[in-house]
C-alpha cells in the first residue's frame, strides 16, 4: 500500500465516524476529483440509505466508475439525452424543490408526519458547473433553504469541490454552511 493509499484508508475511516455521529449535515468535500465524496456516497447506500446522485457527468459512468448501486441518477445538462432524467442548470427552482422534497424524512415536503423516517444522503457533484451556469448568490440560497431543512431530518448532503475552482471569499461561504472535509489531493 503506497502512502497516499494508506492516508486515503485513514482518512476513509474517520470521516466514517465523524458522518455516523454527525448526520443531518452537509458534507464539503475539498477535492480535485470526486473520489473520497463518491466512496463516502458508496458506503452510505450499502448502510441503507436512499441516494440522490445529481451530477454533471454521465450517470452511467459514473455508476460504473465507483460501482454505485441503487440510487437515483440525475444529469445535469442542457440536452435530455434519452434514457436519462436530466435537469438543465439553469432550473435552480427545480433544483431546490427536487432537493427539498428528497431530504425531507419522508419524502414527501410537509407530508404525513406519520409516514417512516427514512435515511438519505444527498451528492451534488460539480457545484462548480451550477455555479458558472447561474451565479454564486443564488447557488448559496439553494445551500441555505436545503441545509436548514437537512437540519430536521436525517439526511446527508455531501458536495464534492476542487477548492482551485471558485474564488476564496466564495468558498468561504460554503464552507461556513458546511463540515469540511479536506483531501488535500490538489
């Protein structure tokens, strides 16, 4: 095992303790590449909880590239390649509708109380890609709405992003509405 392997190991398992005692969180996670996110992601759905993947890449790679199993896919593009669900970026309200409805414990935004809670872990991958289509303002009120209502519920938002990508006061601001996981891969 080379060093960068064993303190990929480290880092694995601790984050999986600091997430199991800290749910009802959003995860940033400061990294070039996705990977640590997308593994975190991985082990959540195989400890059962419901996913939500949205990302900007192709959900079948993606699927294969980190042997995702069952989980809901959305693509974040302007097309609507078929045999997909898309979302164009530039539909933030649906954006934060869809996230809302997804956190919330029982699926269903202001539903049955009486319904199961239900675990689920959010990733939004490529926030970067959002963040050029519209701005960072509104980018940062999508953050805030769907933080307050993870707050109350047993969800987990985890946001993979190469901190070299957007500006430092920027990331400030996330990383304030956030626990921040620093890779230190860049």
């Amino acid at each position: 095992m080379t060093s960068k392997e064993n303190v990929n190991s480290i880092v694995e398992k601790v984050l999986d303790s600091v997430i199991a005692s800290n749910p009802s969180t959003i995860y940033l996670f400061k990294e070039k590449k996705a990977n640590l996110a997308y593994t975190e992601f991985k082990r959540l759905l195989q400890e059962g909880y419901e996913g939500l993947c949205i990302t900007r890449s192709p959900p079948n790679q993606i699927r294969a590239r980190f042997d995702l199993g069952k989980c809901t896919m959305i693509w974040l593009t302007g097309n609507k390649p078929q045999g997909y669900e898309t979302l164009a970026p530039n539909e933030i309200s649906k954006l934060a509708s869809l996230l809302t409805k997804f956190i919330s414990p029982n699926g269903i935004e202001n539903g049955n109380k009486d319904a199961p809670t239900l675990k689920r872990v959010v990733i939004l991958d490529n926030i970067e890609y959002l963040i050029m289509q519209n701005n960072f303002p509104t980018i940062l009120r999508v953050l805030h709405l769907v933080r307050d209502k993870i707050m109350l519920s047993p969800a987990i938002m985890l946001i993979p992003i190469d901190p070299l990508s957007i500006d430092f006061k920027e990331l400030r601001l996330l990383e304030r509405e956030s626990e921040v996981v620093d890779v230190k891969d860049y």
